[in-house]
C-alpha cells in the first residue's frame, strides 16, 4: 500500500500544551510478502535503534524529532507532576468501562448484522456473560479458563470498536485478518491492500469524536463539582472543629517554635522518583496501545494466546489438581516429620557459632553466593564491553552522536493522519506501466542503514537489491514451506487437544482407582 499522509506538526509529543507549527507530508510505501513471517518476527524482543550523526547540530535535530523540544531524562519539578497528571488522566478509561457495563448488564445490542435487509442488533458479550455466569457457579473449576476467555473478548471488543470508528485512520487490522495470515502464510491472504480517499467520513468521524468527546468533560464536570462540594464541606467542618480547640489540643510548648524547616535539595529524592513515575508511564502508555490495538500485532498474539490458554485450561481438572495439592502442602510441610529434616539435613550448631560459620570460607552457602555474583559480574561486564565497542564502530562508520530511537510506541499522544490523507494499492509491474503510461523504474542504489552485525569485528548489514518492482501483494504464491508450516501448526493443534481431552480423564480414572485399591487393601 502506498500512503500520502498529512501530520500536524507539534513540539512535543509528551506535554498537554503542545504547539503546533503547521503540518507535514509523508509518502510512505509498505510492501509484505510474507505475512507470517511478518507476525512472528513480532514475537523477537525488538532491537534497540541508535542513529548516527557527524555534526551537533545534526544531533540536535534528531534528537529534537524522536523526543520534541523537552528532555524527560532533565530533572524538573514540571516535568515530575507533569509525569502525575498523566498517570492520572488513565482514570478516563472508567467512562469507556462505564459504557461498556451498562451495555453488558443491560443487554444492548453489541453485535450488528444485516437480516433480509433489516439491520438487527445482538447483545452477543450480555448472551456471553450469562452462559460464563451460570456455569461457574455450578463449577468453580472454570475459573482459569474464563480468566482468559475474558481478557480475549475484552481484546476483541476493543478491536470491535476501533475498526468500527467513523474514521479509517483509526481503524487496525481484524483480528480474523492476522489469523489467516498466521495460518495460510505467503500468498494465502489475510493482510490486503487499503484504499482510503481524501476526507473519507471526515464529517462522521468529527461527531464521533465530538461525542465521546462531551461525555467526557460532562463526566469530568460532575466529578470536579462534587470534589468541590466535597471539599467544601470539610473545610466547613475543619473551622467550626478549629473554634473549639481542634481535635487533638496540646497544651505543651513545642521545642523551636519560631525556627523554620531548613530547605534540603530536592533534586536528591525526586529526581530518582521523576525517573521511576517515567518508566511507570512508558509500560503504561504501552499497555494502552495494546489494549487499545494501537500496537494490533501484540494486541493481536495477546489474544490468540488468550484463547488458546481458555481452551486449554477447559480440559485440565482444576479441582482435582487444588485438593491434591494442598493435600501433599499439608501432608509434607506440616507433618511431624519434618523434625527429621532438621535432625538430619540442617546443621546443628549453636547461635554463637552462626557469625564464625558466616565468616568460614568453607561455607558453602556464601561459596554459592560468591560464584553467582562473579558469574554476574563477568556477564555484565562482556556485555558492556560489547556495547562500548559497538559504539565506537558506530562511531567510527556513521558519527560521533548517537540518539535511541523507540521502536514501540511510548509516546504519550499518538497523532494519527490527517483526513486529507490518502491510501492506494500498490500496482504490480504491467499495471503500473498502463496507469502511468511508462516502464516502471529500476531500483539501483539502496541504502544500507546503520545496523552493524558480527561480534568481534561489526560489519554493515547488506541489503539485498532488488530486481524489480516487488509484485502485488494480493498476488498468489504458495510455497512448499508455507504448506508444511501451515500442517505443522494445524498438527500441534490437533495433537494437543487430542492429549488433552483423552489422556486427562484417562489419568484421572487411573489415579483414582490406584487410590480405592490403596484404600481398599
């Protein structure tokens, strides 16, 4: 898909007063051909980017896009309570719990589809709430698997409503999109070219906003006030207490009455505080575009895991495996045998000698304690020792500056596309060359990035070049390893829920009968 997007052009991306200095456009072009391999890359722990510039000025600039004109990692009062405010602010996803628990107790529509031309609604999450309701009540045992059952729904019922926003800039992957993609891999679907055309449901998507919008502030509006009510009325009740002496009167004179506190630095407790509230903000932050499906493929293997635990867990004998295990707890740790484990496992010295013991060489406990923290300390080091010398191949390649650019989405606001934005499918080779009227161009020159690879002595990643403009993406290709991953996939499904609703009840039978013949005899 080949994408002509408009942004708004804001000084930060962190701080509620942002600035904003015109718009900017982007054409940004993405082409898949694999998208399994695309999704499971996803579950690698992603590789830190640094970005390499000879000048300061250079860096100021880059340093300036990724993280706007403020520095979080600066000690600053503004920036901390900025940092609480924030955490703050994530109360607001009570008014979408809100809405979403009237809808499910009171059975509204949450499910719309088309029957003999009449639009009819189902409240499909309410009919699944009462089955899940019933049964648990009658079996506790399926806690586990409606643990999870219900952290998938709640998945898909985000998705649900971000893809059925007014607008298409805020619309994600389907979760049914990405499972075809799983399974059916290179050529099989799945993943399709968008096509979006300049201010496409721009109107709609205004009341949309504009909606959710002034049930917010309504919301907020009526908490402010009754906080003010709130603290009125206490404020009321502290000057009448403070008329009749307070509510813990001292009749003693305090020691130093008229020296005033000293001033301590504050820099020295709140910057590590400043620090922690950061990162609480960036795992935060994260959660919310997971849970939000602004990150839909974590989102999206967060689900299916989900699912996959719900339908697993549905087989294992809950009950049966709590009883027995808090049977064997009890029977081990509380039975009066254990007075032979003291005997004969734990030493019996005297408290006097505990010290010299501590001290002793021959401990073997402290030997433990000492080789785990050299092995600690050597990993520690090779690991710096290699981050050291990457940084100063990068910087013997690419420049002496070097900036961390995020690879997830840590930003507090997330800007999305302008309506004049727009989205068109890639045309392949024949089909280009009709739309514009000439041969398509060749791709000569790509440039390699700045991405070392190797241990002792890095080298510049190749790139390979390609030939010729990469074909549609909706083009069908098949190969053998996409076959044989796709029977692989289909055959550990097969072979564990085989397992697990055959060998499960089998071993139980088993056990039981060996614990009536034990019985028995």
């Amino acid at each position: 898909t080949e994408y002509i997007l408009n942004y708004d052009l804001y000084d930060t991306a962190f701080k509620p007063e942002r600035n904003s200095f015109g718009t900017v456009k982007i054409r940004l072009r993405i082409e898949v051909d694999d998208p399994r391999a695309y999704l499971l890359a996803s579950l690698k722990i992603p590789q830190t980017i640094y970005v390499n510039s000879n000048s300061i000025k250079d860096f100021e600039c880059i340093h300036q896009s990724c993280y706007g004109n403020y520095d979080l990692s600066k000690f600053s009062l503004s920036t901390t309570l900025i940092l609480l405010y924030e955490l703050m602010e994530h109360a607001r996803i009570s008014y979408y719990i809100r809405d979403f628990i009237t809808a499910l107790f009171l059975w509204r529509g949450t499910w719309e589809f088309s029957f003999r031309g009449v639009q009819r609604d189902i409240p499909l999450f309410s009919l699944g709430a009462f089955i899940m309701a019933i049964t648990l009540v009658e079996n506790p045992g399926l806690l586990p698997c409606y643990s999870f059952l219900t952290l998938g729904s709640m998945l898909m019922a985000s998705m649900e409503w971000r893809i059925s926003h007014p607008n298409p800039w805020w619309r994600c992957h389907s979760f049914q999109e990405l499972f075809i993609s799983l399974m059916k891999g290179k050529g099989g679907g799945g993943l399709s070219a968008e096509t979006i055309q300049m201010n496409e449901n721009a109107i709609e998507a205004q009341r949309f906003d504009k909606k959710w919008k002034d049930l917010i502030e309504e919301a907020e509006r009526v908490a402010a006030q009754k906080a003010i009510d709130i603290a009125r009325e206490q404020e009321d009740l502290l000057k009448e207490l403070q008329e009749i002496g307070g509510t813990n009167a001292e009749i003693a004179d305090p020691l130093g009455a008229g020296i005033g506190l000293m001033n301590h630095p504050a820099k020295r407790h709140l910057y590590p505080v400043q620090q922690m509230l950061l990162s609480v903000c960036e795992w935060a932050r994260f959660a919310k575009n997971v849970i939000l499906w602004e990150e839909s493929i974590y989102s999206f293997w967060l689900t299916f895991i989900s699912f996959t635990l719900s339908f697993i867990f549905y087989f294992i004998p809950w009950p049966f495996i709590v009883r027995w295990s808090a049977r064997i707890t009890a029977w081990v740790l509380f039975g009066p045998w254990m007075k032979l484990v003291d005997i004969y496992f734990l030493d019996d010295d005297d408290g006097n000698d505990d010290e010299a013991l501590a001290m002793s060489c021959d401990d073997p406990d402290r030997n433990r304690r000492k080789e785990i923290m050299e092995k600690q300390i050597e990993e520690t080091r090779i690991k710096n020792e290699n981050k050291f010398k990457l940084r100063d191949f990068k910087q013997y390649f690419f420049g002496r500056f070097l900036t961390k650019v995020h690879v997830l989405k840590v930003d507090r606001y997330i800007d999305i596309p302008l309506s004049t934005s727009t989205a068109r499918p890639i045309l392949d080779a024949d089909e280009n060359a009709n739309h514009h009227g000439n041969t398509p161009p060749k791709v000569e020159n790509i440039d390699g990035g700045q991405n070392l690879i190797g241990l002792m002595i890095p080298k510049v990643q190749d790139v390979q070049k390609p030939t010729d403009v990469v074909p549609h993406i909706g083009e069908p290709q098949r190969s053998d390893s996409s076959n044989m991953a796709s029977i692989k996939i289909a055959s550990a499904f097969a072979v564990a829920a085989i397992i697990t609703y055959y060998l499960c009840p089998l071993s139980i039978s088993a056990f039981q009968g060996t614990i009536r013949f034990i019985s028995g005899s």
